[in-house]
C-alpha cells in the first residue's frame, strides 16, 4: 500500500510540474490560446467594438497588441488590417477629399498631383474606367501616404500609417540576393495595358521598386525578376494603397524594425 500510495503522490507531483512547465512556455509564446484558454480581454473587447461599428474605440485597444507575438499580436494584426481597409475604401470616409478639375488638368498629372494612385480614385468615385475630365468636375480622392516594410525573414509586407500598423500581406515567393537592409521607394506602377488606357485602373498591378530593379508582384509560379510576390487580390490591394514616390523598407535581419 505504501508503495502504491507513492506511486500516486509522484503523479500528482509531476502532472503539476508538467503543467507549470506547459504555462510558462505558453505565455512566453504569447497567449497559445489552443493550449492556454486566455485572450486578453482588450482583444475580446476591440472585437465587440468591430461589432458594434465603434471602429476608432477598437483600434485603439488593438494598435498596443499588434506590436507583441505569438498569436496575440497576430490576432490584433488580423483584426485591424479588416478595419483599416475597411476604412481607406470607404468612399464616403472622413480623411476623403474632393478635387475640382480645372482646365488643363489631364487624369494622370491630377492623380499624382493629388498624391493618390488611379485605382483609389476610380474605386471612390465608383468609376468603371478612366473619364475624359471637364473643368468644374469634381472626384473623391485619398492622399497616400503610407509605408511599406518587407519584412524578409518574417515573409510579410506590412503597410503602415506612420507607426501604426495598417495590414499584413504574406510573400509567397521570393527572389532576393541582397543581403543587407535597404530604404528605397515605389518608382512605377506597371500593368499589362498602357498607363493611358482605361483598362488600366483595373489591370493587374506590378509596382517596381527603385532599388535594383525589385518588385512586388503577383505570384506566378516561379519568380521571373528579384523581387517579392503576394497573392493577386493582395498585390493589387497594396498597389490601389500605394504611389509612386510611397517610402519602401526593405528589412533582411531577423528581429529589425521598420
């Protein structure tokens, strides 16, 4: 009996000890909610917000989280890349703006002049192709201002809005010898028809980087020219969120900011 009673005593020692060990591991990890049943409540909180369209109040909450790792921060990044895209396409937004064409303005002189890309201004006006511009006309538009991060050892390019994290898009394939990190800009937005045709806002997009003739572009397989390469539904949103001129940083070691 006394050796039975043992026996039992060192299960239940090394099931607690196990399980000490299970926890500490898990929340080094950042909250493995599969294995450690915690989300922090301002997760919880920022969704029931989303919920009840309170969409400023849940981006505050989930801008702190999206800074941290494991599944908490990748979470927070989720949820604020629906947000915030959800905001930038609204065509009735509160940082959307209205310009009056005057006589002389040609669309792609106006839409650069207006530091936006075609696709955003064509997506706020609800337009199905370029128009031919008349004085007096007036058309929605969004200044673009954002940062891209290609984060290579992470796989992910993320847009930001100053310090604030917009959205995430996975690289699916890449082609990169550099080897270290690099600041550059978009040079160009190129598509398979004319930039004066108006086919174009609605054309695949490739921006090229002005950094050693990079790209970012939609996977095709394997990767024709150096560069970096999304889904095409990502790679064209990030081409409508981007200029020429928008601020690029390449990042290729492991654990460095943008």
């Amino acid at each position: 009996m006394k050796s039975i009673s043992l026996t039992s005593s060192a299960k239940v020692f090394f099931s607690l000890l196990a399980a000490a060990f299970c926890a500490r591991g898990v929340l080094a990890d950042g909250e493995n909610y599969s294995l450690w049943p915690r989300r922090p409540e301002a997760l919880a909180e920022a969704r029931r917000l989303m919920d009840r369209g309170s969409l400023p109040k849940a981006l505050e909450l989930l801008q702190p989280l999206a800074e941290q790792g494991g599944v908490v921060g990748k979470e927070a990044k989720e949820l604020i890349g629906r947000l915030r895209i959800r905001q930038l396409l609204d065509p009735n937004g509160p940082d959307v703006k209205k310009y009056t064409v005057r006589k002389g303005d040609y669309w792609i002189r106006m839409v650069r002049k207006l530091g936006c890309s075609q696709a955003m201004v064509v997506h706020l006006n609800g337009l199905m192709d370029i128009p031919a511009l008349h004085a007096g006309d007036v058309f929605k538009y969004r200044p673009l201002d954002f940062h891209v991060v290609v984060n290579v050892p992470e796989k992910e390019i993320c847009l930001y809005d100053g310090t604030d994290f917009v959205k995430g898009y996975p690289i699916l394939s890449m082609k990169d010898g550099g080897k270290k990190s690099v600041e550059t800009t978009v040079k160009d937005e190129q598509a398979p028809v004319s930039i004066y045709s108006r086919q174009f806002p609605s054309a695949d997009k490739t921006l090229v980087l002005a950094a050693g003739g990079y790209v970012i572009d939609a996977a095709r397989g394997t990767p024709r020219s150096p560069g970096f390469y999304l889904s095409r539904q990502d790679c064209n949103e990030l081409a409508m969120l981007t200029r020429p001129g928008t601020k690029v940083t390449i990042l290729r070691g492991k654990g460095e900011e943008p």
